[in-house]
C-alpha cells in the first residue's frame, strides 16, 4: 500500500445515534444500515481488505522494526534523567 492511503468508511445512518447506545431496536437499527452500507460498497470494501493483505514492502518493515524497538526500549536522554536528579536536589 502506498504511503499515505486513506480509507474512510463512514455509512450513512438515518439518524445520529449515540455511541452508547443501548436500545435493543436502534442498536438493530445501527446494525442493519451498516449492514446496507457494506452491500453497497462491496468492491470497495474488498480492494480495501486486498491492499490491507499485501505484503509490506521493506521500507515499512524496517521502519516498524525500527518502532517497535524503540518502543520496547528505554532511550532515556542522560540529560533528562541529570535533569530530574538536579531538580530534586535543589529542593
């Protein structure tokens, strides 16, 4: 998938409903108008769901490698931590 592809589903629904909504018929009511949504958009949906499907190219893999590292690391910048060690000194 190329850099910076945007999908946005957003079915149209007869009324605003609120996300926390329990009622049993407007939850069957959100459900059935997303539900004729994806009829509609069927092609749309499934080109969607092949590009989601492909294989990254290397470029993404070494750059969520590269995140993921970072992100399961500690990089704590040494003047950070001397920083918070001057701060509680001068207390």
């Amino acid at each position: 998938m190329k850099a910076g592809t945007y999908y946005r589903l957003c079915p149209y629904l007869s009324e605003d409903y609120n996300l926390s909504e329990i009622k049993p018929d407007k939850v069957q009511a959100m459900i059935n108008e997303t539900n004729e949504y994806m009829d509609r958009n069927e092609p749309f949906l499934e080109a969607i769901a092949a590009n989601l499907l492909n294989d990254r190219y290397r470029h993404q893999l070494i750059k969520d490698h590269a995140m993921n590292f970072w992100n399961t690391h500690d990089y704590s910048l040494p003047w950070k931590t001397s920083y918070k060690r001057i701060t509680k000194l001068s207390r």
